[in-house]
C-alpha cells in the first residue's frame, strides 16, 4: 500500500511495510539506549588530595591586621614568575607568623608566593598584587621558587620567611 500522491506527482509518503520497519528500528534502538543507561557504571575511585601548610614568618616593617593581609598563592608550576599561570589555591592571614592550610590540592609539586599590600587595597583575587607590594618565595636559593612535593593524601608543612627587600614593580 503506497501513500497518496500530492497533486503535484512526487511521492512524499512512504509504503507501509518501510514505515514499520523504520518504527522497529527505533524502538530497537530505543530499548538498547535505555539498557546501556540503566547498566551500572564500575566506581571511580575518589583522588587522593593534598594539602599545604605553610608557616608564614614575614619580618617586614609593615602592620598586619585585618585589613592589611599576607596573601599565599599556590602554583602548579614555576612559571607564575613570568605571569604566565593563574593560581590554583591559596589563602590569606591577618598575622605575621600566620599559619595558611590550603587543601584539596591535586598538583605535586606546587610552588608559592606570598605577598603583603601596605596599603591594604588588595583583596587577593583581583588580579596580581599592587605596585609596592612586598613580595616573597618559598625558595632555597634567592629568587628561584622550591618546589614542594605532597604524596596523595598527605599534608606537607613548610616554612615561608620574607622581608620588604622584593617589592612589585
């Protein structure tokens, strides 16, 4: 059985015996999507975060109180002294000997800088800090950053001592 031409001679329709087996295509396909949503998934395993202490012990002359924070910025790379990496953690103290815990971290090695706004305008996320800003690296060497290394699910604890000697340009 066909369907009925348009006035105009095309067939648009299709026969009856191709609408069925179109219709049982579907509904197969139909039932094979809904069983593979319903088949459970194996579980993901959680990942093992880390987590950074840091101890900061800042000997420069500037009050620190709440609005003249010490800002930590966590980095996964070394790059952040070029301005080419955004954070991916950080925290602020109202203390010069201030502790900062940072978790949830997934990087390892991580790398830090602090810095203190004397004029207590900076809030820390708004972009880099202010000209004038004294600036600090966990570092062995002057001026190279460390890298800190944290096993999943475990906390490491460091010590970040800095001056007024570096300031933002």
């Amino acid at each position: 059985m066909t369907a009925k031409l348009w006035p105009y001679g095309r067939n648009y329709g299709m026969t009856l015996m191709t609408r069925r087996v179109l219709c049982g295509a579907g509904l197969l396909g139909l039932t094979a999507m809904m069983a593979a949503a319903q088949t459970p998934k194996p579980e993901e395993k959680p990942v093992a975060t880390r987590t950074l202490k840091a101890k900061l012990n800042y000997t420069g002359t500037g009050t620190v109180d709440e609005k003249h924070r010490i800002f930590l910025f966590v980095f996964d790379g070394p790059d952040f002294l070029q301005g080419g990496a955004m954070p991916i953690g950080g925290g602020a103290t109202a203390a010069k000997g201030g502790t900062i815990t940072v978790p949830d971290l997934t990087a390892s090695p991580v790398y830090i800088a602090v810095c203190y706004d004397p004029a207590g305008t900076y809030d820390g996320q708004s972009g880099p800090p202010p000209s004038g800003a004294s600036m600090g690296l966990y570092s062995k060497t002057p001026g190279t950053p460390e890298p800190v290394k944290i096993d999943p699910g475990k906390t490491a604890e460091v010590t970040v001592a800095f001056d007024d000697s570096r300031k933002m340009p």
